[in-house]
C-alpha cells in the first residue's frame, strides 16, 4: 500500500508539472491566428467579447434599483436606458447561454442587501436545459473577480473545469483579445434593428433537474438576504411559444407555486409581431425591447413603490 | 455506464477497494453484484436478458455432463445454441431479416406487411452471448468440465470490465482465475492502472477528437471532396482502433488491478503485411473465436480447396453479420474474405516474381492497409448507396488537390482544430509501437519504462486534449 501512495504521489506531481508546461507552451504557441490551446476544446474562450466589457463596466460596491440576471434574453432585452427613463438605475448582468446554475452564483456574489434593491430574472426555457458548460466557459475568463468564478467552475463539476480554471490563470494579465461595438452600457447588448432571417424552433435537450435545483436555491437565497426577486418571462415568436411553453410551465410552475412567487408573463400578452419586434428565431429587436420594457416598467413599477 | 464517465471514476475504486476488504468467498458475489449493477446502469431490464442467458447454459452445460448419451447432449446444445442465437435474432437481427423478406414480398407482388419492432438492441449482447456459446461449445466437446458454481459461472457471463464490448474470453482461462484468491500486489495494480490511463489516453485523446471530423464529413458526404473522404477515411481507421483497442485495454487493465488476466485482443493492426497477419492482429478474440467454433468446425483449411475458400468467405460473412444487422457489415466481411482468399491464392507467385526485399514488404504492408482502409468504408456509412458514392469518390479523385479541395478539407473543421488533430495522430503515430511494447511487459508482472514520467504525461495529455463529451464506445453497438 505504501508503493502505491508514493506511486501515486509522484504520478500526481509529475502529471501537474507536464500539465501545466504543456498548456503554458500552448497558450504561446500560434495556431491559425490564435494560441494553440484555444484549438483543444470547445469550450476554452478568450477572455473577451460583451462579457467582459459588462463585469469591467460593473461595479460591486456601487448601488442598484435592480440587478437584472439571465441569458441573451436578458442582455439583449431589458435595457438600462429605458429603465433610466422610469428612474431606475439598473445593470443587466445577463450573459451567454447564462443558466441558472450560473445565475445562482452571480447573485451571490453581487446580490447584495446594501447595493441591490431587487433583481429581475428573466427565466426561458433555455437556462433549463444542457449542462451550462457554454456560460461557464464564457464567465469563467471574463469574471473580474476569482470568488464568483471559482464557484461557477466548482458548481459546473466538469473535468475540463480544469482547464478553464488554468487558463484563466495564465490569461489573467492579459488583455481582451476582442470588443464589441454592439455592447451598449450597463450590461446592454443592442440587437440590429431589422428583420433577419427567421429561423424556425428547433426542438432542444430537456429541462434538466438541477438546474430547477437551482431556481429553488436562488429563490431561497434572495429570500434569506432579503432582497425582492421578479421572475420575468420575456416575449417570444409564436413557434416558440407554441413549442416551449407546456414543458417550461409543467416544470417550473409548480415550483414557483411551492414558494408562492408568481411569474411575470409577457409569452404572448404583447401584441409584438414575429417579423417587427424580432431581429432573430427568439431574441427581440430594438422595438421589440422598448414595447416590451415599458409593458414590463408599467407592471413592476407599483411592486417597486411598494 | 461508459468507463469515460464520472460514474466509472467513482464505481471502479469503490470495487475494488471493498474486493481487497473481503474474504475470499465473498469476492465473486461482490463482483457479480458489481457487474449486474454496472450492466443495470444501462437499462435494468437488460440484466434479466444476461441472467436468462446465465441460467440456461448452466443448466444446459449441467444436463449435458450428465450423460455420455451423445443424441441427448446433442440436443441440449441446440437448446443452448437456439436459445442464446434466438436472443441474438430477435434483439438484433428480426427487423434486419423482416425487411429484407418484405422487400422479396413486394418484388413478388406477395401482399403481406411484416412487422417492425421497436426493440433497443441491448448493449455488449454479441460479446456475452458468444462467449456463453463458447463455454456451453467447450463442454459439449469435452473440453471442459461445467462450472459447479452457479454464481462464477454467472460471473463469467457478466465480468464487468469485459462485459460489453469484450475480449471474448474463454471460460476454461476465466473460470480457474475466478477461484484463486488474488493479493493486494501494488505493482500488477500500479500497470493495470498504467494500462487503463492508456486507453483512456486512445480513447479521448484520438478516437472521440477524429470522430468529429469523421462525423462532419460522412455525414456531409456529397459536399465532401476526395481528399477531405480519404482524410476523414484514414481518420476513421484510426478512430475505431484508438476506440476498440483503448476500450480493451481499459478492460485488461481494470481487471488486471483486481488480479485477472485477459486475453490480448489488438497488436498494432495496420502494421500488418498480409490480410491474414491483419486478422491475427485486430480483434483477437474475435477473430479466434470465429477460427475455433465455426471455421475449424466446418473442416478449416483441411477439405478441399474450394470448400476452404467457402469456409472462409462464410465465417468473415457471419463475422460481418456478427458486427451489425446491416448489409454494408456483410460486404464489409465478404470483402476482408475475398482480399484474404486473393492474398493466400497469389502468396506464392507474388513472393517467387517479387521476392521478399524490404520494398516488398513495405509495398505489401501499404497494400494491406490501402485494402483495409478501402472496407472501413463499409464499416462507416450509413448504407451500400453512400458507401458507392465515397468509393467512387475516393478511387477517382485520389490526387485531386488542387486549391478548391485543399479548401474543402477545412469546410468540416476549423484549419486550427484540424491541425491539432493531425498533430495528435502523427505522435500517436510515433508512440503507439513503443506503448504497445510497454502493455506487453505488464503481463510478465513489469511496469511501463519510465512509467513514472510517460504516464503522468499521459494523464497531463487526457486533461488537455480529451474530448471530454462521453461519446460511447463504437463496439458497444454491436
């Protein structure tokens, strides 16, 4: 049994220091226009894009009407401006394929009883299903702060969190290694104001259980801080909505009636036309969002008085 | 439950670890247990399937030993055969044989609807069934005595590392190690581990990373020129042997650590310079099996020269069949028979009008693989229509690099990814001989040289180029 702790010991030494070598020299070697490790999985991202212009741009300490949570419906459909126009200051904290895995440890690390007022979850279908490994990637190299990000890659339990963990590590110092000018401000992505090509539903993996786990825990967490949550269900295509609905309401609903919270449903009570108010399959346009944002302002602003 | 899952990582340590906890006589249950469990993480029905096939030839081998009288034996094999081949049929092959029937009904204008069956094939159902057939074979023939012990037996049947995608072992090398008392030996443990980390090694760093661009291009097969068919094909032919052969390791190695020794079932297959060398290479087990109970039993090589050449084209014909219910699997077979038969014909006027000089050799291993490659093609598409066209694509466009095809290769992958790639499969290239070497010293109880740095090394190379999606095993279909 000795020989083989000492075996293993020196196996684990010796495979941490090739590890580490081994991914320092490809993160240094070029490879078709970007360092090699970028080309080893799918789901290593360069630190960069919306998602780290949003964190550079958040800050922590400083004081929210609301904290907005979500995937690209949230950041490409709640925007601050608008918000600002009723007189909230909000920061959209939405981001990439955002699951409520992710959405979980982003409140709390920024959901704060002294910063934010309440938070806006803006719950789809998609934040549900898949593994969440998208977002992780995504939020893993463009979280300013390790706490949040460590958690994130802890609570993925995936073995290539390895390697995001290490190169976030050897990136740190580094710049973004791109912008985009359709970030806005305060978390805000624009969608281009057109009609693109519409795109029908795709049918997608299952609502998966743990990521209603989370919607539970995220639930009892706001609660425990005492900070109001508003579960906001933005509009969707009519094929979406058609396609998306029974399964998300069978799985969410009961749970939502369980801690007696209601969801704010704006599905289909917008008279919002698929080819006007959509730039894409599901995510709204500038139009779209400002119809929608002052419907959803009208209904919450009494909630927020109150 | 895939031994690339986060389920095996937890299940195998736990087994054994509380295998070396207990007394002897309570090992083979808790192996049993083990193994039903990792068979039910399937689908829990599956397990009644094994244990029927359990039962029966137990029983069957019981009654058989029973009497000397040869029409009574005789007729408790074809119990034994009818049932085991009657699963094999009816999870596997039923719908095949139904539509090719309906299509003879309809070319004969017969009106009659045969059924199609929504049956899920289940998994590792040819390895364990053969193996059955073997042992139930072995008594039938005198070669060895039945197994008194219901549950080694059964543990024979369900051995988790070989379960379901083998080696096929043989009961009279499995059964004695099932009754010897196996010691905690942290050196055969410490290269059974080092044996596993290598086909995890073939597993995810080759077979799942080719896969994808097998996958973009077969699946994408008319938009795809000939370099990028014969790319994707060599990639294909490396994907199932990092697959298969990765899977067998990891199998040999995990039962190695608790003290059991199987069967070889690869030896560096596309080093092979004849057909017949191939065959002695890939899919060992397999391959013996078919020589052992079907090929000798019809008369081998000692009938008459044209009843050898059926016996060959029969036993690869089934062997195709044994691999999927799908034509292609049989012209597959049929045509790794008819390059064996043309290569045992011509073995002699090609060595006296060749010689045997190194270009000879060397032009008779190119050739080997080129034949090799050409049937994976089989293997691989969906159907004979796709399998045509990629052929034809392949023969006639072999050096069409001209710009437009340069660029159609990276139309299926990213040119970064696709360079990683081609860099993987040059060093495992490079390694697999020397690797191969090493997993042989582990059965003479020696460790890998330099084990101490190759396999950690090995393990940075998993953590880093893996492809880490859970993609099953390609034998596990069959």
């Amino acid at each position: 049994m000795a020989k083989l702790i000492k075996n293993g010991l020196i196996g684990i030494a010796v495979a941490t220091t090739v590890y580490f070598a081994l991914f320092f020299v490809l993160t240094q070697v070029q490879l078709s226009g970007k360092p090699a490790i970028y080309w080893t999985s799918d789901v290593l991202f360069p630190k960069g894009g919306h998602a780290y212009q949003r964190f550079q741009e958040f800050d922590p300490q400083r004081q929210y009407d609301a904290l907005i949570l979500g995937s690209s419906h949230a950041y490409r459909g709640y925007d601050p401006r608008i918000f600002a126009e009723a007189g909230l200051e909000v920061f959209n904290l939405g981001s990439s394929s955002q699951t409520l895995m992710q959405t979980y440890q982003l409140a709390k690390a920024y959901a704060q009883p002294s910063t934010t007022s309440f938070v806006i979850l803006d719950l789809y279908e998609a934040a549900l299903i898949g593994d969440g490994m998208e977002s992780t990637a995504d939020l893993s190299q463009n979280l300013p702060e390790d706490a949040p990000a460590n958690a994130i890659l802890c609570a993925q339990a995936d073995i290539r969190g390895i390697n995001m963990w290490t190169l976030r590590q050897l990136m740190r110092a580094d710049s973004a290694s791109y912008l985009t000018s359709a970030y806005v401000r305060q978390g805000y992505v624009t969608s281009a104001d057109s009609v693109g090509q519409r795109a029908p539903y795709v049918e997608k993996a299952s609502i998966q259980d743990f990521q209603l786990h989370y919607l539970e825990e995220l639930i009892i967490l706001l609660r425990t801080r005492g900070i109001p949550l508003m579960l906001v269900y933005s509009p969707l295509p009519s094929d979406y909505v058609a396609a998306t609905v029974p399964a998300f309401d069978e799985a969410v609903l009961p749970i939502l009636e369980r801690y007696d919270h209601t969801l704010i449903d704006f599905r289909t009570r917008l008279p919002l036309k698929d080819e006007a108010h959509f730039y894409d399959a599901h995510h709204l346009n500038q139009a779209g969002v400002r119809l929608f944002n002052e419907a959803l302002l009208e209904r919450i602003q009494p909630l927020v008085i109150e | 439950m895939l031994f690339n899952s986060a389920e095996f990582l937890l299940f195998f340590p736990l087994v054994v670890a509380a295998y070396f906890l207990l007394p002897a006589r309570g090992r083979v249950y808790w192996l049993l247990a083990a193994s039903y469990y990792f068979y039910a993480a399937w689908k829990l029905e599956y397990v009644l399937l094994i244990m029927g096939s359990t039962l029966v030839d137990f029983w069957v081998a019981q009654r058989m030993a029973a009497t000397d009288h040869q029409p009574t034996r005789r007729r408790w094999l074809y119990l034994s055969l009818g049932f085991n081949l009657g699963l094999l049929a009816i999870f596997k092959y039923a719908n095949f044989l139904g539509e090719n029937l309906q299509l003879v009904f309809d070319n004969f204008n017969i009106m009659a609807e045969l059924p199609h069956w929504d049956f899920l094939l289940p998994v590792g159902i040819s390895f364990y069934t053969f193996q059955t057939l073997a042992y139930t074979l072995d008594v039938y023939h005198g070669r060895l005595q039945p197994e008194r012990s219901l549950a080694h037996f059964a543990l024979y049947v369900s051995f988790f590392p070989q379960l379901v995608a083998g080696p096929i072992e043989r009961a009279g090398r499995l059964l004695p190690q099932f009754r010897q008392k196996m010691s905690f030996d942290a050196q055969r443990i410490i290269g059974g581990v080092q044996q596993i980390i290598w086909g995890l090694c073939k597993k995810l760093v080759i077979a799942d990373r080719l896969g994808v661009y097998v996958g973009q291009v077969y699946g994408n097969y008319e938009a795809a020129d000939g370099p990028a068919l014969w790319l994707a094909t060599i990639f294909f032919a490396l994907q199932i042997y990092c697959d298969f052969s990765g899977y067998s390791d990891i199998a040999i190695g995990a039962a190695r650590v608790m003290g059991f020794e199987l069967m070889d079932n690869f030896h560096l297959p596309y080093l092979a310079r004849s057909p017949r060398e191939f065959w002695a290479r890939w899919h060992i087990s397999l391959s013996t099996w078919f020589r052992d109970y079907v090929y000798i039993p019809l008369g081998g090589n000692r009938v008459k020269r044209g009843r050898w050449l059926l016996n060959i084209l029969l036993v690869f014909a089934l062997s195709g069949l044994w691999h999927g219910a799908n034509w292609n699997f049989v012209i597959w077979g049929v045509g790794h028979a008819t390059l064996l038969i043309a290569s045992l014909l011509l073995a002699k006027t090609w060595q006296r009008v060749l010689g045997q000089g190194r270009g000879v050799k060397l032009l008779n291993w190119f050739l080997t693989l080129l034949f090799v490659l050409l049937l994976w093609v089989f293997f691989r598409a969906e159907n004979l229509s796709q399998s045509l066209h990629i052929l034809t694509e392949l023969l006639s466009t072999p050096f069409n690099w001209t710009a437009a095809a340069w660029q159609n290769l990276f139309n299926f992958r990213e040119a970064g990814r696709l360079y990683l790639d081609l860099f993987l499969v040059l060093a495992f290239i490079l390694a697999d001989p020397w690797l191969d070497g090493q997993v042989k010293r582990l059965r003479s109880g020696e460790s890998f040289r330099y084990g101490p740095l190759i396999v950690p090394t090995l393990l940075a190379i998993i953590l880093i180029f893996g492809y880490f999606g859970e993609v099953a095993f390609i034998y596990f279909q069959f």
